[in-house]
C-alpha cells in the first residue's frame, strides 16, 4: 500500500461555518474507476484507529 502526506484545507463560508477538503491522487481516483461520469464514493470512518476509508460505490 503506498502512503503520502497531505494537508488538510479549512474553507471558511460566508456564513462562518468551516469546510475541511483534502485534495485526492487523480492516479488513484482512475484506477478506482471514479471519474466525470462515476463519482460516487462511500466514506466510512474507524473511530478506533483513526482511520477513513474511500470506496467506490
């Protein structure tokens, strides 16, 4: 499994309320078959080991 490190942006809205985003590897989005057609994915969170999965739908 290969690992890289990445920032994690906070967007302020108008409205005060923040937005994390963290920008994905477009490699790993196409191999996953995500794309401008396929764009769903599950997100799941393990709360034990601070872990956050991505999925394709």
């Amino acid at each position: 499994m290969k690992e890289i490190i990445k920032k994690v942006s906070f967007n302020k809205s108008g409205t005060g309320g923040i937005t994390p985003k963290i920008n994905l590897v477009n490699e790993w989005l196409s191999d996953m078959g995500v794309n401008d057609n396929e764009k769903e994915v599950v997100l799941s969170y393990n709360k034990e080991n601070k872990e956050i999965l991505i999925k394709k739908k």
